[in-house]
C-alpha cells in the first residue's frame, strides 16, 4: 500500500469523496480516504489515480495535520508521498506539523515530497519548527521585464510563478534517474522554493530559476521534488520515469516492465 499525506488545507480535505476508514492516535481517530475517485478525476485531480495505476497497489491518503510517526505505523504503507497545495506556508499552523515533522525526522519508509512537500522537508530540516511560530513563503525571484504577474500565490505580487515544462539538470548520479541522461524536462508549477540545502540532504537537480528542484538524504530514502513528477504527458515523460523509480527502491515495484500501465 502507498500512503499519500495530503497537504490541502482540513476544509479542502474533508469535502473530499472517498472516506474509508480511520486510524486511532490516541484518543481519536484519523480520517482516511481512498485515491481519486472519478469526481476527482474529471477536476483534473490525476495525480493519485496514476500512482494507483503506476505501481498496482492502494493508495491511502492521509490529511498532514494527522500524520505522525504512530498513525504511519498503524496504516504500515510500503512508501510514502507528500502532496503539493496551494495553501501559503503563513496559512498553515507550525504545530499542526509537529507530527509530519517527527516522522521525517525518523521513518526509515521511503518518502517523496512533491512541491510543497518538498518544501516541507526543507522548513523541518532547516529549523526547529517547535521553536517557529509561523513559518514563510520563500518566492523564487521577481517577475522580469514582460513576464506576466498571475498572482497565483497570496501575498506575493511581482514574483515569478513556474508554470510550464521546464528543462533541469541532474547534478549528479543516483539509481532514481535510471534509463536518464543529464537533462530532464519535468512539470512546475510552484512560486517558492527551498532557499538553502537542508542539514544532511545532497542536491539532485536544478533549473534555471530554481536551485533546489530536487534533493535526497544523504543515508536515507527520503527525496525531494520541487518539480511534479506525476504531472508527465507525451512527449514529457521524465517525470514518470523518476516516480517508476522511485517505487521500484522502494520494493513496491519488481525491476520489470510497467510499460503497459499508465
């Protein structure tokens, strides 16, 4: 089984199709749901359906605010993945994080941030989020001359937002980029990013516009994306490529073809 943590907001989460079950931590109980249901689909809300699809297990999807190294244990997933949002970093509650914060401080599961997940490990790993009251969006750059203002993210007007294919170099090998060459063309769609590399964590790849777009941890299986590697279409297809491989160190996928899947 693959545990999604979802890093939508509790509103955006809870009216969501999909609730199987729960988990106890503690005295309450965690709110599961399923991968994508067909609604979710036609929203355009793809991503967790092709993991399901890519690899052949479930997927459990768990609301951020919920996780903790406990409520992971009870679900026991062969790897996790951290979704994007669009939420503001000011918007979110440090201490709805303290929990998401200890298991990327521990798991030994393999783990993928994607977007602001990825952001996410940079926030934990580069400060001690029970000290932090609030924690900041980090804009890549300012808009230049010509480049439109979309305005996507709140509270930041005339900075840059990636939206498109864009091209990345991979900095340096690892058995995540097998069947790769040394450039990649991969989804964004993000305004921050990490500003500085994380205690213990290696750089991966960069972009013209972001330096971080991928790191990984120095002993563990815990990567990062700021780029959306589920978010691959014909002829894009790197990002497909990285997740295949990310869940094949994982164990949940076999060193055999998955062509004939999504």
């Amino acid at each position: 089984m693959i545990l999604v943590i979802s890093m939508r907001n509790r509103k955006d989460y809870d009216q969501r199709d999909g609730a199987i079950g729960s988990v106890q931590r503690g005295a309450s109980s965690v709110r599961l749901r399923q991968s994508a249901t067909p609604r979710q689909v036609e929203r355009g809300e793809i991503g967790l359906r092709r993991v399901e699809q890519l690899t052949g297990h479930p997927v459990l999807v768990m609301h951020y605010a919920d996780t903790s190294p406990v409520t992971v244990s009870a679900v026991d997933p062969q790897a996790i993945i951290i979704t994007g949002s669009p939420d503001p970093w000011p918007t979110i509650r440090v201490s709805d994080l303290y929990g998401i914060n200890d298991l990327l401080h521990t798991t030994k599961i393999p783990l993928l941030g994607i977007c602001q997940g990825h952001q996410l490990i940079g926030h934990c790993f580069n400060r001690d989020l029970r000290k932090v009251r609030r924690l900041p969006d980090e804009p890549m750059r300012k808009c230049r001359p010509g480049e439109p203002d979309t305005g996507t993210v709140k509270g930041h007007p005339g900075y840059y937002y990636a939206d498109a294919f864009v091209e990345a170099s991979i900095l340096r090998a690892d058995p995540i980029f097998a069947g790769l060459g040394r450039l990649i063309r991969v989804r964004e769609s993000h305004r921050c990013e990490i500003k500085k590399l994380p205690r213990g964590f290696i750089p991966l790849v960069q972009s013209a516009d972001c330096t971080y777009e991928m790191i990984r941890h120095g002993v563990r299986l815990l990567y990062g994306t700021q780029f959306h590697a589920e978010r691959w279409e014909k002829p894009y297809m790197h990002g497909r490529t990285i997740l295949v491989n990310f869940f094949r160190l994982a164990g949940v996928l076999k060193a055999c073809s998955v062509e004939r899947r999504v």
